[in-house]
C-alpha cells in the first residue's frame, strides 16, 4: 500500500491523509511544508503515491550535458481512484500535467499502486490487473499489460503493490513484480507478460514490497497488512533465468518448480506491518542487512543481519524501538527509513508529525526514546526566567483582564499589599453585593486557590452546589485554569457523595462554558484530556455500584420495618399493678354489702306501706 514514502534522500515525507489530502513535511526541520487538496478529492481521492524525477524541457537552449539536480525536478505521482495519474510538483506546489488513458474501456480503472525507477520510467497498475507503462515526457502510454493471473480460488485477485525489478541483461524486456493473493514476478516484453517466477501466497490480498539493490545483486521484502511476517527474497536477474517470449505460458510442471523454491529468511514480528524499509551494504565482515518496520501497535522492529546462506528458523529483531512521553503516554511510530547506521523516524505526537534520526542500540533488545513537549516547556521557562531576571520592570497581567505595570520590589523590600489584607478584600458578602460582583469575587478566590494549591479556599468555592453559582463561575475563568480546575474535581470526585454531588454540578458548568476547548485539547497527552477521562472512570464506577448499593437500603428498610411491625404486635399485660406503699401504712377497709343496706330498710319501713306497694 503506497499511501505514505520518503523521498530518495530523505529530505522530505508525503502521506495521503483519509480526506484525500496530499500532506509533504520536511523531516529536517519538522514542518508540514506543503498541503494539498485535489479538485476530486470526494469523488475520486488519491490512492497511492511515488516520488519521481521528471526532466525539465530546455525549449530553444542548446543540447549540453547537465547535471541531474539541473535537468530535473522531483515531483510526486498521485494515482487517483478514476484512473488518473496527477504528477505534482513540489517546488511549485501544483499538479504540473495528469496522465490518464484515452479509451479506458469499460473496466475498473482504480489505480492501486504506482512505481517508478530512473532507468524504466514510471509503471502503474489498476484493480483490473493492467499495468501500464508511462512516457513522462509527453504523458502517454508506452505499453500496455494484462497481468491476470488464473488460479482455481474463489478469492478476488486484484493487484495491491507493483515493484519494478532492475537488472543489467542485454534486452529490452522488463521485470516487475506483482503482490496480491500470491506474488509473482513477470517478464514485460511487447504488449506481453509471462510469468517468470511465483514468490508464494500471502495472507491478505493488501501486501507491502520493499526493494534494495546492491552492485548487480537484487532482494524483495514482502509482507501482509494482517501478518506477522516478513519474507526476504533474492529476485536477482540472471543470464540463466527461464524466460518466455510472446503468449506462451510456462508448463504446470515450470510453474510447480519455480514456486517450490522458498524464501531464503523469515523475520518475525510482534504485530502486523504497517511500513517496511530495507537497506543492504557492504560491511568489513561482508554484506549487511538492515531492515526497519513499524507495526500496528506503533513500535518499530530494526533488524541487523549477515547475509551468509539461507536459514529456516524466523529471525527476531535485533531491537525494539519505541517512544513515549515524559508521563508514560505512547507515541506511536509511523514510518521509518534505514540509511547507512541510523534510522529515521516518524512519530506522531498528537496532531503533530515529529522526526528524528536516531542510532539504534544492538547491545539491548529494547530502545525507549521519552519525547514530548515537557522539555520544550521547561526550555521556555527557563528562557523566560533569565528574560525576567535581566528586566528592570515586570507587565504583570491581571486574572480578569487588563495590564497594570508595576516595578518589581528589590529583594528584601515590603509587599505593597499582604496576602491576608487581599483575601479579606475578595471575602464574599453577597447581601451588601450585587450578583456580579460576588460572581466576579467567586471566580477570583477560585482562580487564587488552583493557583496557590490552597485546598481550602478551593473547596469553599467548590462546595457551593449552586448551578446557577457554579455557571457565572466557570463562564469567567480563563483558559489556563480549566486543567487546574478538572484537577481538583478528580480529587473531589473520590472522596465523599456530598463532594461527589458538587463535583456534578460544576463540571456540567466547565463542559457547558469551555466544551470547545475540551474538543479541541482530544490529546492524549493534553491535562484536560487526562482529568476527563479519569473523571469519566470514576464516575463509572459509582454508577455501578449503585444498584447493589439501592438493593442494600432497600434489605435494610424491609428488616427495620419487620422489626418495628413485631414490636408493634407484642401482647401487653392484662393488669399492672404497682404497690408504692409500706404494710404499716396499709388500712383494711371493711367491706360492704349493698344487698345487707336493703334488707335492712324494708325491715324498717311500717307494713302500710309495704300493702301499698
């Protein structure tokens, strides 16, 4: 996949972003020196890309011989997905002329890779398996291939990388190698391909080539999107090497032979490949491999090998290389390219590509490099430091706005105003004070607090869990005391629920007054980053304990309310009796009988009366 190389020296790096953007830094400096958006970038975005020199046309000026840096410029080819090929220029920063076939036919034209060498010209290749072979000069087609390969899978067999093999016979034919499904190398001679040699099969269709070179001697370097491993070839083109002229196909029993032959090393990895770069050189004890990869877990493998005879066995890395932040955060590697005894590499730290050529380490088996921008930081402040330590007078700038110039006090000297006499001034009265002031005092003694680290005076204004308190609040404090703030709330977050509570109500309050700052800081090394994210955990983690939390009360309430319906529902005594007096003081009362006071008045009465009645 070609959607990111170097250029020849170095100098500079061209990746194609997912918007379909042509992206060119200048890895000596780490800028991003040029950007640029196709006009069909939606319909038809670029797919692959090469460096290439393209000669510069002398018009009227004499034939003479010049040197390459004066009769060329370097340019990128641009394979798009309709088929088109834009050759950019990059000293001019435009797309200097488009190659495009004139009678494309009714087939699939999506470019899927492109390569190009000084001495064969530029060659490119589509998803229906043509290769065409392009004049630079006056932006045709010079040749065209058909390089489809039968096979009896039902897989599709689409073309993903093309890699032009240089040799040094006396023919006009050319040798490129074909990755897909299997790799294969062919003999491109008069409109005709044939199959020269089949390399095996692949994991995946998207396959990665790299191609190194050495006096007449020739390597390949294949691996897959999806696997672990990196095979070494020697597709050296030799005198002896079975060609065949025209439509012929090699026989069943020349194709079995020519791709029973295995790779002569394997390198293993830890993870897929996402870029592969090889180099080979002359070393005092022989010829030296030097491969460099980065993998999808973001960590580059430099392998440093002896060529000396073929093994079986995969080989691992001689060195794991890796990069990370000051606070043990990642930065994952991108691209590398081997030169003579360094590397250089490409890490992405945030929205920003950052390179650096380094020297690998063999003596251990992993290389760790802390960047990020902490150094930077500390080199600014240490510059400020001495700027100020050189100044007479200091512009101080107030946390609510406005400059006030004020001379520094010589050492030794009284403060003008006491850090007591200020706090006093900032103390809150909101019924002799309008709402504005005391928001305006609120936002003040929280800015004092996050910046003195004064937990108390932080918490006195956190604690209010007022929305409509913490909104005015927030709306007013400056950029720089958000991370400050997110800070304090995390360490309010773990502690008690009434905390916990205002916690909630002032972070609605920061996402609703500073959510594009928020947006924009999605780093993973940003501070404000780090605090949302553990915030996020935190509050997680309450949330799921809630529920065994809500089924503990309710157990409880149901027991206490049990408890409390038994001791309703306990039988009392049928009497009480209590007995507060001594025996001495207890009078027998004698008992009388209503029924003995009766019989006694009817004897008495005269019997009169009692005839009466």
């Amino acid at each position: 996949m070609g959607e990111s190389a170097f250029s020849e020296d170095g100098k500079y790096y061209s990746n194609i972003s997912q918007d379909g953007r042509l992206r060119i830094w200048d890895t000596e400096t780490n800028v991003l020196k040029q950007e640029y958006t196709p006009d069909l970038h939606l319909t038809s975005p670029p797919s692959c890309l090469k460096w290439v020199f393209v000669g510069i046309s002398t018009g009227t000026q004499p034939k003479t011989k010049r040197k390459s840096s004066d009769s060329e410029t370097q340019c990128i080819a641009l394979g798009t997905s309709s088929g088109k090929i834009l050759i950019y220029s990059v000293t001019q920063a435009k797309v200097d002329h488009v190659l495009k076939e004139e009678k494309s036919g009714n087939f699939n034209s999506f470019i899927t890779s492109v390569d190009w060498h000084r001495k064969y010209g530029l060659f490119s290749c589509n998803k229906s398996n043509y290769v065409y072979n392009w004049d630079l000069s006056n932006g045709k087609i010079r040749n065209k291939y058909n390089v489809i390969f039968d096979s009896k899978n039902k897989q599709g067999n689409s073309i993903s990388a093309i890699k032009i093999v240089p040799h040094n016979l006396n023919t006009p034919a050319r040798y490129l190698i074909t990755a897909s499904w299997q790799v294969c190398l062919w003999r491109l001679h008069n409109n005709d391909a044939t199959i020269v040699r089949n390399l095996g099969h692949n994991a995946t269709q998207n396959a990665l080539l790299s191609l190194c070179t050495l006096n007449k001697s020739c390597w390949l370097i294949v691996g897959a999107l999806n696997e672990r491993l990196l095979s070494f070839w020697d597709v050296t083109i030799a005198e002896d090497q079975p060609q065949v002229n025209g439509d012929q196909t090699p026989s069943k029993k020349q194709r079995k032979l020519s791709s029973s032959s295995s790779p002569t090393y394997n390198f293993v990895l830890e993870d897929a490949p996402r870029y592969v770069d090889v180099t080979v050189r002359e070393d005092e004890n022989g010829t030296a491999l030097n491969i460099g990869a980065t993998t999808r877990s973001g960590v580059m493998h430099y392998y440093n090998h002896m060529l000396n005879g073929a093994s079986a066995k995969p080989l691992k890395p001689s060195v794991t290389i890796q990069v990370t932040s000051p606070a043990a955060h990642p930065l994952p590697l991108q691209c590398c390219k081997v030169l003579n005894s360094d590397i250089l590499i490409g890490y992405s730290n945030g929205t920003v590509t950052t390179f650096e050529r380094i020297t690998p380490e063999l003596k251990s088996k992993t290389q760790v490099l802390i960047r990020g921008d902490s150094v930077k930081k500390n080199r600014r402040s240490s510059t400020i430091e001495n700027k100020l330590k050189q100044d007479d007078s200091v512009t101080y700038v107030e946390p609510m706005g406005g400059v006030v110039g004020r001379k520094r006090s010589a050492s030794g000297g009284q403060i003008e105003v006491p850090m007591e006499a200020r706090l006093e001034n900032l103390a809150l009265d909101p019924k002799s004070r309008s709402k504005a002031a005391v928001n305006q005092n609120l936002t003040k003694l929280l800015m004092q607090g996050l910046h003195s680290k004064d937990k108390e005076l932080t918490q006195m204004v956190l604690l209010k869990n007022d929305p409509a308190v913490a909104n005015r609040t927030v709306a007013s404090l400056p950029v720089d005391c958000v991370p400050l703030l997110l800070q304090h709330l995390l360490i309010m977050a773990n502690r008690k629920t009434t905390q916990c509570a205002s916690v909630c109500t002032w972070i609605k309050a920061v996402v609703r007054s500073h959510a594009a700052l928020l947006i924009a800081s999605s780093s993973s090394n940003n501070a404000a980053h780090s605090h949302l994210a553990q915030l996020l955990a935190v509050f997680t983690h309450r949330r799921s304990h809630l529920c065994q939390l809500l089924n503990l009360r309710g157990r409880l309430d149901l027991t206490m309310s049990q408890r409390k319906t038994d001791n309703e529902h306990s039988q009392e005594a049928v009497l009480e009796y209590n007995d507060d007096s001594t025996s001495e003081d207890m009078e027998v009362e004698k008992y009388h009988s209503d029924s003995d006071q009766s019989w006694d008045d009817e004897r008495d009465r005269p019997d009169d009366e009692s005839d009466d009645e």
